[in-house]
C-alpha cells in the first residue's frame, strides 16, 4: 500500500508518516505543489492526503488533475480550513473524504483504511479478525459464525477498534468519532468506560479484546 | 418631544411675549396720534370761534357747553395774560345716542384765552375722545386675534414646511436605526441641498465606514487567530498520540500526557467555536433550505439516549406538529444539537430534559441547578456559570449568534424549577 503525504507544515508532515509507517503502508511525502505534482504524475497511491493551501499553489488544483485521470476518489483532504465550499468543492472533484485539522490520529487511520478498504471491495464489506466477523454493510456481529447483537454505538465503537487495531484509540477520539465532536470530554469518560465494559462483555467469546491504555485510551489487540 | 413640536412651544411662547409688548406700544402710540390729530382739530375750531366772535357777539354768552362744543368765560385780565394754551384730558357727563342717562364721557379740551373788545375771555373747546377701556379692549381682541392667527400660522408652517426640511434628517435617522454592523448593509444615504445635513451624512458615513471596518478587521482577526491556530494545535496532538502508542510510560507519565492531551483538546473545541462563530457572523452559510427541525430534535434525543440513561436523565419528546425552518441545515442541527446536550448534562442524578414542539417553537425544559442563571448573560460569550471548567462558554453564544442571522428568537426562562430554553424559528425582522 503507498501513501502519499502532501502537507507543507515539516511536523505535521513527518508525524503523519510517522503514525501511518506503523501501519507498514509506503509513505512518500511532498512539502510543496510542485514537488506534490510530479510525484502524481509519475506514481500510482493507494491513498493521498491532500492539504488545500499549499506553497506554490492551490490543493484543489491537485484535485482537478488526478480527476482527469480518474485517481481523484483515493484522495483525502485534510485542510485546516473547516469550510462548507472547499468541501464541497473537494468533494465535487471527486475526493474521497474530508478531513478538518486538527484531528486525532486514530481518526486519520480509520479515514485512511476505509478508503483503501473501498478500494479493495470485492462485493462484501466486511472485515473478519481472528475468530470474529463484522459485515459492515448489514452492521452485524458474528463470534464463531455465531451472531451476537450490538446496539447502534457498539457497533460504531468496535468498527472504529477494528480500523484500529493494535493502536491507541484515546477517549476523545473515540468520543468525537462515535458521539459527536461538540461533547465535553471530562463529562463523558465515565460514560465511555461503561459503554466499552458493555461492549466487552459481548465480546468474551471473541478472540479480541479490549485493552485499557495508561487510563487515557483503549487498544484492540488479539489475545 | 418632537424638535417641531419644541420649537412650536418656545415660538409660541416668544411670540406671546413679542405680540404683547407690540400691543403695550401700539397702544400708548395710537392714542398720542389720536390726541394730536384731535389737538389739531380743536386747535381749528378755536380759530373758526375766533372768527365768529368777530361778527356774532352772541356767542360770548354761552358760557357752559350745554349748547355746543364750547364755553367762553371772561377772565381777568392778569390771568388772562398769564394763561397759554392748554389741551387737557377730563371727563364731562355727556349724552350719546346709545346712553339712556349722561355719563361721564373722556373729553380732549382745549383750554385757551382770547381779547376782545379789551376784555379777556377764557375759551374751552372739547371733543368728544375715545373711551380708553374700549380702546384697550379692542385692542386686547385684536392682539389675541393676531396671536392666535401667528400660532395657526406657525403649526401650518412646521407641519409643512419645516417637516419637509428636516425630512431628510429623519429619513438619515431612520436609516440609521436600522443599520447593524457587520450586516453588510449600504450605508445610510439621502437626498439633500441643506449644508447642515449633507455634512451630518457625511459625519455619520465616515463614521459608521470606520466603525465597519474594524469591525470587520476585527472578526477576521478572530477567524485568522483562530484559524491558524488549527495547525499547531493539530501537530501537538498528533505527537502527543504517537509518543504515547510508541513509548514505553510509567503510570504516572502517562497520567500526565494524557492531562495535556485533554487541555489540548478543550483548546482544540474553544477555537472550533470560535471559528463557528466567526463563519456564522461572516455569514458563510448561505445554503438556506428548509429544514425539517422536529425530526433533528428526534435525531438528536435518539443519539443522546445511551448518555441520558447513564446519567440517570429522563428526557421526554412531545412533539404535537412537525417543525420546518428555513434555514442552513448544518446550522439547524447545531441549535437543535447544542440545546439538548446543553439540557442533559448540565442536569442531575434522576433529573428531567422535557423537549415539546409547538407551531414554530422548540421548547426545551431541564431540571438542574437550583437557581435562576442570569438572563442578560446566559447568551454571551464565554459565560460559565458556578465553578463549571470543561465546556467552551460558548454553546449558547453559538445558538444565540445562529439565531439572529435568522431573525429567530431565543430566550431563557427558570420556572418550576426547571431551566426553560424557547427558541421560535419564525423570522422577525
């Protein structure tokens, strides 16, 4: 899998590589539009983070090339510009997601891995770890072939685990991709932990479980 | 008071002074005109008299005026010589045509000496003058009359004249009272030769040009601020993550990342608010549709359900219509999505959310602190009531800023103990 990186701030730049190396993807990197712009002229990405406002010209500019060769639907903008028109426009062009700085990482991998499990779709979405199966598509459960139920948010929950596995999900992204980004954190890790003590009580059959973190996140990892 | 209706008092009440005085002098004038132009005629008959005497001594016996306007007396001679001419006010009861008895009348008599014959006689000639108090109170009638007519004058003349020179003052006030900063509005503007109000359009332009411009300086400054805020705030994060997932922590460090982590966060939600705010008064949500409200109310409580049934909150939906507003959809659910998570957790234990729709308000109810919050503050920006730390301050500022780009209003009421949220989705503008 290569990813290409295309964000002109150097911290932001390398700590995206950084977190995505761990995913054993192919990172390259481009700091600016032009170096940005050979680069996809000359390769095929599996995924490309896409910054709008870079030096030496316009990320949507970008865009409008890779639509005209038709590679415009692996592209994800992350734009620190939280406007309705560049995302509009973004995904007009054909962009596959719009992502607002600043965001969590956990967040960005499981943008990331949607896009490139799209990507592969061959007629089921669905992902199967160990001894479990989740089918995106029905949002159904199944330990051992065996369905198990799960209200609405546990199955947001796990899928946003499973986009993440082995990776720290911290609590708030946990609760901004599940509940929302407007809720006040402090009032709602308790209801968190209760929600993932629910959730792994149905997963005690499961091959998988659900990792406490330092207090400050989660971790799915296989036993 | 009205600037016309002021002026018409004080106009009113000069003018009194000036048509009394006018009158005070008219008077005293016309009554010395009268005594001369009457001294001149007495003056002409004593030489007629003079005359007469010289052909019909007859008449130096009428000797009281009985007979006619005249009376001769002779005289000594030493008063005689003495004596000059002399015109006198007195009173003589006379008979006129509408008096049943005589009265006493005011005379002008000329009192004057003459020689004939070497005897000396005295000749008094009178003319009948006019009353003094029929005078006075013609001339009072008259004077009111000139008054009243001046002030009749002077309301017609304010009503027309006057109202349209100051129209375009009002029509600048008018346009004035209507104008908000930062609306985008043109600037107040109106026709007009008068130097006076030219130059307050002009003042009042520049003004209100100066006042939009920093305004605007300003809100951008905000939105900058805020905006290039996104980006380091984004790096701090995503390192903060990174360190934690590859290091290899005690506890305790952890514990510590992870309370930066959280402050970074609430930094991360204040300057998202802040952006919305900045967006939602720059007016950048300008997709207005119409927006079904009841069924982003019932979207919002089924989302909130887990959370309130963990925080032991009873919340209630009563809708009894649907609920359409016209207006950006984004933004609808923000109001809608502000106000219940607003009411569930700033609730308590077994407490209540009571959410009803009617007509065109969203009305939504909470148990919670016991006392009222303050009305005047509860929409302003950054207000935290009580020692509450984690919120931004400025969830209602939001409701409050979307609202009036729309011309809804929202208010805040505490009664029966529970904290009363009514925001009616119907444009008053």
């Amino acid at each position: 899998m290569k990813i290409l990186i295309i964000e002109d701030e150097d911290a932001l730049r390398e700590t995206l590589a950084a977190s995505l190396a761990q995913e054993h993807f192919v990172i390259e990197t481009a700091a600016d539009f032009h170096t940005a712009r050979e680069k996809i002229g000359v390769y095929d990405y599996d995924c490309i983070l896409l910054d709008i406002m870079l030096p030496g010209g316009n990320g949507l500019a970008l865009l409008a090339e890779l639509k005209q060769s038709d590679k415009a639907e692996n592209v994800i903008i992350i734009s620190a510009k939280d406007s309705l028109d560049d995302k509009l426009k973004g995904l007009e062009l054909g962009a596959d997601d719009y992502l607002t700085k600043p965001f969590h990482i956990a967040e960005l991998n499981a943008r990331v891995k949607a896009v490139l499990r799209r990507k592969k779709l061959d007629g089921k979405n669905r992902i199967e770890v160990a001894n479990m199966l989740l089918d995106i598509g029905e949002r159904l459960l199944f330990i051992n072939g065996e369905q198990v139920p799960l209200n609405r948010k546990e199955f947001d929950v796990l899928n946003y685990f499973l986009l993440n596995r082995n990776r720290l999900v911290t609590k708030t992204a946990l609760a901004e991709h599940v509940w929302g980004d407007d809720i006040d954190q402090a009032d709602n890790f308790d209801f968190i932990y209760y929600q993932i003590k629910n959730l792994r009580k149905k997963l005690q059959t499961a091959d998988l479980s659900i990792e406490a973190v330092y207090g400050i996140g989660y971790k799915l990892v296989e036993k | 008071m009205k600037l016309l209706n002021q002026s018409l008092k004080y106009l009113s009440v000069s003018l009194l002074f000036v048509v009394s005085l006018w009158a005070f002098v008219f008077y005293f004038n016309i009554l010395n005109e009268i005594k001369e132009s009457m001294d001149e005629g007495l003056e002409n008959y004593k030489r007629q008299i003079l005359y007469k005497v010289q052909a019909d001594t007859s008449i130096l016996h009428q000797n009281n005026f009985e007979e006619g306007f005249f009376a001769i007396q002779p005289v000594a001679r030493a008063a005689a010589l003495s004596a000059k001419d002399r015109y006198t006010d007195t009173m003589l009861y006379m008979q006129d045509a509408d008096d049943e008895t005589p009265e006493l009348e005011p005379v002008r008599m000329l009192s004057t000496v003459f020689e004939h014959q070497d005897r000396y006689y005295r000749l008094d000639i009178i003319n009948s003058m006019v009353e003094e108090d029929d005078l006075v109170k013609e001339l009072f009638r008259e004077a009111l009359w000139l008054y009243l007519v001046l002030v009749a004058g002077l309301i017609l003349i304010n009503r027309y004249v006057l109202q349209r020179l100051w129209r375009p003052f009002y029509s600048l006030l008018d346009q004035l009272k209507g104008f908000r900063l930062g609306s985008n509005q043109a600037l107040p503007v109106v026709a007009t030769d008068t130097k006076e109000f030219s130059d307050l359009q002009q003042a009042v332009r520049a003004l209100l040009q100066h006042s939009t411009e920093t305004y605007e300086q300003q809100k951008e400054f905000i939105g900058n601020a805020a905006h290039e805020l996104q980006t380091p705030l984004a790096v701090a994060t995503n390192k903060l993550e990174l360190m934690l997932e590859k290091g290899n922590f005690e506890a305790a460090q952890a514990e510590g990342i992870g309370s930066v982590m959280q402050i970074i966060e609430r930094m991360v939600r204040l300057n998202k608010s802040l952006l919305l705010l900045t967006r939602i008064e720059s007016k950048q949500f300008l997709n207005e549709e119409l927006v079904p409200v009841h069924l982003l109310v019932r979207q919002s409580v089924s989302d909130l359900e887990e959370m309130a049934a963990f925080r032991q909150v009873s919340m209630t939906l009563s809708a009894s219509a649907t609920l359409f507003a016209t207006m950006d959809n984004a933004l609808a659910t923000i109001i809608v999505s502000n106000l219940v998570r607003n009411a569930l957790f700033h609730n308590i234990p077994s407490g209540t959310v009571q959410i009803s729709i009617s007509g065109h308000t969203l009305t939504i109810r909470n148990s919670g602190h016991h006392e009222a919050l303050d009305r005047e503050k509860i929409f302003s920006r950054f207000y935290k009531p009580g020692a509450r730390q984690s919120g931004t301050g400025l969830g209602l500022a939001i409701v409050k800023a979307i609202c009036e780009l729309y011309g809804f209003s929202v208010s805040y009421d505490f009664a029966g103990g529970l904290h009363c949220f009514v925001v009616d989705f119907q444009t008053h503008r």
